[in-house]
C-alpha cells in the first residue's frame, strides 16, 4: 500500500460501494488491535447514499462531504468493556481509512466525539439517537466512503518534517 498517497475525500462521485469491498473494511477493522485484546468496537454500516444524508446536520462545521459519501462505517465501542475505547476506536477508523485507499476507495473521518450541532447539542448524542445506541456504547467517527470525485496529491519527502523526531531524549 502506498502510504503517502491517502487522503481524506471530500467529494464523491455518484456511485455505490460496492458489498464485497464494505465487507472487506469490516474484517480489517474487526481485527484491529485493542487495548487488553478487549475488542469493544462495534461498527454501524451506512451502505448507501440515503442512509448517510441522515447525519447531515450532526455536526456544524467539518462535515460537507456527508452530502456526496455514498457510503460510511460508525466505530462505535462499548466503553463499559474497553478503558482505552478511544484508543480502540481511532486505530479501527483509521484502519478502515488505509484499506480503503489500498482498494481504491476515498475516504474521510467524521469526528463525532467532542464535537457540536449549529444548535450546540452534542454530535455523539444525536447519533445515539439516530441509530438507537445501547447507553454503555459511544460513537467516536463516522468514516465516510466512496469513490472520489476530487484529486488531492501524494505527500512527497517535502511534507516529512525529520525536525520532528526525537532519538533517546526531547
Ligand atoms: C481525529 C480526526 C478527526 C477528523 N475530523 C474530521 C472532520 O470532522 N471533518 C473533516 O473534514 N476531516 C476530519 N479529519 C481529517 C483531517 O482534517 C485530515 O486528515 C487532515 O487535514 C490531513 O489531510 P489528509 O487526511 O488528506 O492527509 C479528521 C482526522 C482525524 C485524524
């Protein structure tokens, strides 16, 4: 997979996802690594364009792309089971995100944890409400999908900043 050439999709082309590649995002993220192997992590598929359009409005800023994602996957994780859920929750959203561009599928994460409604109400609430979350569960994303319908380039050996690395000591 090359790395370098992800990039979060913000607009999409009106075509599906397919079934095969959804379920293909799922095994990768249900194998993803858990803090104490708890595997808390639930997903929420959004297998079609209507489905999705249903969050738009969750989230006031951060959150045009829900208008052309054909597709998307909620990481949703029963906090009760799993201490380190967001931990948990980011590496299966993120997991999701490097198998889809390895496929050929764009992508781009929905923050919902810590995250507000132009009316103020909290996103994670509302999409509990949405989809009827169990009250021991909390959403942290919503990894929106599809094929995309803009062209981002590659990062190069420009955007690595080695000033950033730091051996043995600050
Ligand atoms: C924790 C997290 C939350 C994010 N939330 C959003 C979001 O709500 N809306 C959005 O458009 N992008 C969101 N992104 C995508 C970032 O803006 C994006 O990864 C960053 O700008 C770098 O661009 P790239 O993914 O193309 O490399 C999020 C990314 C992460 C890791």
């Amino acid at each position: 997979m090359n790395f370098m050439s992800r990039r979060s999709i913000r607009k999409y082309k009106d075509i599906p996802v397919e079934k095969e590649k959804l379920d293909e995002l799922l095994k990768v993220a249900i194998v993803a690594p858990t803090g104490h192997n708890a595997r808390a992590c639930e997903f929420i598929v959004f297998n079609n364009e209507k489905d999705v359009k249903k969050l738009i409005g969750i989230k006031k800023a951060g959150a045009g792309f829900l208008e052309t994602a054909q597709a998307g996957i909620a990481v949703v994780c029963d906090t009760t089971k799993a201490g380190t859920w967001i931990e948990d929750s980011s590496i299966a959203g993120y997991t999701i995100q490097l198998k889809a561009h390895e496929m050929g599928l764009g992508s781009c994460w929905l923050q919902l944890r810590d995250r507000f409604s132009p009316n103020n109400e909290p996103s994670d609430e509302l999409f509990s409400k949405i989809v009827g979350l169990p009250e021991n569960y909390r959403v942290l994303c919503f990894i929106a999908l599809g094929y995309a319908d803009e062209e981002k380039p590659s990062y190069t050996e420009k955007d690595i900043d080695l000033s950033k690395v730091h051996y043995g000591k600050f």
